[in-house]
C-alpha cells in the first residue's frame, strides 16, 4: 500500500470540507430563494383579493364572452396533460400463425405538454385558446385545484385526467377560481364581498 505525503492529505481533507460548505451554501440559498418566492405569491394574492373585496374589477379581453360574463384573470399559459405511454419488454418466436414465448406490455402516465396559448379566467369558466388545443371548462364542474410552484391542477366532473395549466401565481389563480366557485354555490353575486 502507497503511504501519501502528510500534504495531499491535507488538501485532500480541505477540499471535502469546501465541497460540503459549498453544497451547504446552495441549499440555504435556495431555500432562502424559494421562502422568498413563497412570500412574494402570498403577498400578491392577498393585495388582488383586498383590490377585489368589493367584487371583482374586470378586465379586458380578446374572448368573447356570455351575456353576464366577465373576464378576471388572464395570462400566457401552457397545457400539460397526463398521457399514458405503453413499454414493451421481452421477445417471442412466431411459428406460422403462432407465436412462442413472447414479451411483457406495461402502461406508464406521464405528464406531456399538449400546448401554449392564453389562460383566462372568467366569472363563469376558466378558458384556455391554445394555438391547437382549446379548453372550456365551467367552474361549477371544477372538483379541485390545486397550486403548484409554477402552475395549477384541475379535476372536472367531465374529464377522467386533470389539466395541468403553467401560471406565473398559482396561488391566486387558485385562490380566485375557488373564491368565485364558493361564491356561485352559495348564490352570491359577485359584485358583493
């Protein structure tokens, strides 16, 4: 066995030790990132619903809307949808008509990006007007939703599959689409706090 110089040694220790001080720098730093991100969606979302205490202030859109609807929120958005992919594995000998041994089929979802476009949330629906896809959905047949860091999940009644939509706040999308749900079930208008 070679015996290593007392030095090497020492340099050797001092770089492990710069690694693991680096590694834990990096990890606070983007804990502190993510906190402050955290932070910075929360506080937005209690300043647009203050704004909209009164009722919902609307905005203007290039949709066109339903006799009593209003357009709240909008922003570019991209469409993700689970999509089931089948792997095959093994192998098999065909005699004829027949075939000898042969391999395993297995299903595997995975989440695929369907499209981009605009994402608009109304008093009535949430509407996504992709450049191929297009999705209407009515909030009274929202089951849930949920925030994600960088988009929302919605489960209809009417789809199997939840529809994955990327936001710039999840937060508040999901905070208002709840907020006009609730309101619409309990027979609340929406020009009232």
């Amino acid at each position: 066995m070679k015996a290593y110089p007392v030095e090497t040694l020492f340099l050797f220790l001092v770089l492990i030790l710069c690694a693991g001080v680096a590694v834990w720098l990096y990890v606070t730093y983007r804990s502190r990132a993510d906190d402050e991100h955290l932070t910075r969606l929360k506080r937005e979302t209690d300043e647009w619903i203050a704004r909209s205490a009164h009722g919902f202030v609307p905005i203007s859109t290039r949709l066109i809307l339903k006799g009593d609807e209003h357009a709240v929120l909008e922003e570019g958005s991209t469409l993700f949808e689970s999509r089931a992919y089948r792997l095959y594995g093994g192998g098999g000998t065909r005699i004829g008509r027949f075939s000898v041994g042969g391999g395993i089929s297995e299903s595997e979802q995975r989440v695929k990006q369907i499209d981009q476009g605009t994402l608009t949330l109304t008093t009535k629906r949430l509407i996504f007007d992709g450049t191929t896809e297009n999705r209407n959905v009515q909030l009274s047949q929202v089951m849930s939703v949920s925030p994600g860091s960088d988009a929302i999940e919605i489960s209809t009644e009417r789809r199997a599959k939840s529809q994955i939509y990327s936001v710039t706040n999840p937060l508040l999308w999901a905070t208002v689409i709840k907020t006009i749900a609730a309101r619409r079930s309990r027979g609340v208008g929406l020009d009232q706090g």
